[in-house]
C-alpha cells in the first residue's frame, strides 16, 4: 500500500512504511489503542475496562474491553511471540475472562478508572443507552488480535476458532511515516469484521488522576460558577475530595471511614458537566439513611434543575445559573451533611 500527502505544489510526498517498534516501544501500541477505542470495530467503539489485567494464573491482558451489549473484549498485541504462544495466550485469556460476573467486571473498571461510579452507569452513559433494558454482562467474548503481520499460522488458527463458535478477530495494521514526521496507522481485518472464577481481579494499570487545578481548567464559565462555589463550601466544612481519572466524589469523613455527598464530572467525561448524587453511598454506609436519602431527594426535586438518572439525581450544568439557585443548592448539601454527621456510619 502506498500513501501520500499532497503540498502546495500539488506535488505527492509518500509516507514510508515502517516497522512500529523501530522508533516506538510496545507500550506506545497498547496506549495508542487504549485511546482510541473506535480502532476495533467500525461501526461501534469498545469501553476499556482495564489494562494489563492480571488473571488467576498471573498473566496480564493487554487490554480487557465491554461492548455496547456487555460482552467483553480480549485485546492482545502479538508483539514478538510466536503464532502459538499468542494464541494460547489468547485462549487462556479467554477462559479467566469467560468466569468474570458483573461485580468482578466492576471491580476491574473501577480499579482501572480511578472513579466510584459503578460500571453499569458508565457504560450506558459511554453508549447513551438510555432504555431500561437490562445489559446481559458478559454473555460471550470477542477475542481480539492486533499486530503489524498477522502470520498464516494466526490465520488458519483463527478461522478454525471461529467456525468452532468463538469469536476470534485478527486486525492487522501499518505503520507510515513522512519526511515532516507525519504519522499515520491503517488497519484491515484478516480474521472477523466490523459486523458483527471468583476471585479478586484488578487492572495493573490505571489512568492518571486529575485534580481540582485540571477540573476546574476543564469546566465552562457556567461550570466554573457552580464547581467554585462548591469547592469553596467544601473547604470551610474540611471535607474529603477523592479524585478519578476524570472527576471527584465529594465526601464527609469519620474516624471509621467516610461517605461520599455527590459526584462531579466535567465537560469531557460521559456525564458531561454535571453533579450526581451518591445515595448508594449513603445507603451503604450511614445509619438509618432512609428518612436521610428521601428528604434530600425531594429538596432536590424542589431546585427544578435535578433530574432522574436511574437510582439517583443529575444535575447536567449546561447554562448559567443564578447565585440564588447556587447557593440553594449548597444549602441542600449542608442539610445533608449535617444529617449525616448526626447519624454516623455503620459499624
């Protein structure tokens, strides 16, 4: 395949193809196709869940994927094993994974994310699935394979999989270059196309976590009104900020632990620039959270500006809001707060 840019002159300037290890290390792949996840399939993207994964026989997953319906995504980058070591890998990655329930998924992804949102919520925001029909987590894999040289051993290998029922893809990529330094990847599928064990699990790698610097860097103007005010009524009242990858559960601490009041995201992330409530944190726990969880719902409701977002509240900040209305929420808070407080966590 060849490929060129064309300059002022009209004139054509071919991009080289190379090998992607000469002038990059492997992690460069894994990180590239983590953020990327509209690479795999053309017509949906995959939700990373997890990189470099460990298993129950302590081998790592390069990269662990859920698609729109739940199933899980084994990604592994061939790199310089042999056409048998990649595939048994592959296979034994996808008898770990095939054990997998929710909760273990949630884990992962939570371990991974740096966040306290549950899985499930982030992967119907992620697919602005918004029907109250049930994800069925995990129902099947789909086992992936990427390299710059997909061997005729991967090949026949694969398709035999794929007629025994397992959905085995190979995608092989390559890697140009021009003499600006312009870089760019093309992909084919060779295998597949764009159609279509209880135990504790942890990603080894996670996202960087932000902080209130970037947060707020990140925000709008009408977001950087309401955050502000919020941060400001969180450091009077020296309460807790526990940082993700993206945004920050806001959070009243004890002696034995602490409980989270609301969640904030920014204008980047799948919730968009908005402000949730964590009444599973409460009901988990802080005693007696009944009365404590419904009086703070209806105020809410009250403020006009909260919506349902399944068993919580959302607040999406997409306009400006009076100080009045700022502040009454903040108000809302430090009524919860000071509930909380009284009542204490559970032992």
């Amino acid at each position: 395949m060849k490929l060129f840019t064309i300059d002022k002159s009209g004139k054509f300037i071919q991009f080289k193809e190379k090998e992607f290890k000469e002038q990059n290390k492997e992690i460069d792949l894994e990180i590239l196709l983590e953020n990327n996840p509209e690479y795999f399939f053309e017509k949906s993207k995959i939700l990373i869940i997890g990189r470099q994964v460990t298993t129950n026989l302590n081998t790592f997953i390069d990269l662990l994927g859920i698609d729109e319906f739940g199933n899980t995504v084994v990604i592994e980058l061939k790199r310089d094993k042999t056409p048998r070591e990649t595939l048994a890998q592959l296979v034994e990655y996808a008898s770990f994974i095939d054990n997998l329930d929710y909760e273990q998924l949630n884990e992962i992804f939570q371990n991974y994310s740096s966040e306290e949102f549950e899985l499930e919520d982030y992967h119907q925001q992620y697919y602005e699935n918004y029907s109250n029909n049930n994800i069925s987590w995990n129902k099947n894999s789909k086992l992936v394979i990427v390299a710059q040289d997909i061997t005729k051993e991967i090949k026949q290998t694969s398709l035999y999989l794929r007629k025994k029922g397992i959905e085995v893809y190979c995608v092989e990529f390559k890697y140009f270059i021009n003499k600006t330094n312009i870089k760019m990847i093309s992909s084919d599928f060779i295998v597949g196309d764009e159609e279509f064990i209880r135990q504790k699990v942890k990603s080894d790698k996670q996202l960087p976590k932000t902080n209130i610097k970037n947060f707020t860097d990140s925000l709008d103007g009408n977001g950087k009104i309401v955050f502000k005010k919020l941060f400001e009524f969180a450091e009077k009242e020296e309460l807790l900020f526990r940082w993700g990858s993206k945004g920050f559960s806001l959070n009243v601490p004890f002696d034995n632990g602490f409980v989270a009041l609301c969640f904030g995201y920014p204008p980047d992330s799948v919730y968009k620039q908005s402000i949730y409530t964590g009444f599973e944190e409460i009901t988990k726990k802080v005693n007696n959270p009944e009365k404590i969880i419904s009086d703070f719902k209806n105020e809410l409701i009250k403020l006009k500006h909260f919506k349902k977002a399944k068993t919580n509240l959302k607040w999406v900040i997409s306009k400006k809001y009076s100080e009045t209305e700022i502040q009454n929420f903040i108000e809302k808070i430090k009524l919860l707060l000071e509930k909380i407080r009284i009542k204490g966590l559970k032992k």
